[in-house]
C-alpha cells in the first residue's frame, strides 16, 4: 500500500522514477476563470516550466554547451561594460 510520492515543504515532489511535477491551481469558491488562469500562469513562470522545456527540447554537445555558455558570458561582459561606460 505506497502512499503515493512524498511532499516536501515547498509542495514540490522529488524528481526521481520519470515523476514530473507540474503546477496546478485549483478553482477556488467563486473565482472567475480568468483570476485561475492568471494564478496558473504566474506559478508556471515562478517554477521555471518553460525554460526547463525548452532546455530539454534539444539534446546540445557537451562541448557545444560550452560554447553556447562562453557566448552568454562575452554578451553579459559587453552589456556590462558598455553600460559602465556610460
């Protein structure tokens, strides 16, 4: 008789045996469908859905990874700089 996946403080399950953990809200006494929506979309955003979507939507190299890393650092340091210049 399992209990079903364990919650931690944060009401988010662990990620482990292919168990993904997606956000929900639940339609509260009398709330309009649009307020659900907008508090879905704001958890979705909050917990980074999209992004790790998108992150595992394409398998990239280890050594294309880097590279792809090391071009997010060079335009972090030239926006920094030029912003520091002005």
């Amino acid at each position: 008789m399992g209990k079903g996946p364990v919650r931690r403080a944060g009401g988010v399950a662990p990620r482990n045996r292919g168990e993904c953990d997606l956000a929900e809200v639940r339609l509260q006494e009398g709330e309009s469908l649009e307020n659900a929506l907008r508090r879905f979309k704001r958890k979705v955003q909050q917990e980074d859905i999209v992004k790790e979507v998108k992150r595992h939507s394409f398998y990239l190299k280890p050594g294309e990874k880097m590279r792809v890393k090391q071009a997010l650092a060079r335009k972090r340091n030239r926006k920094k700089s030029r912003r520091d210049s002005e």
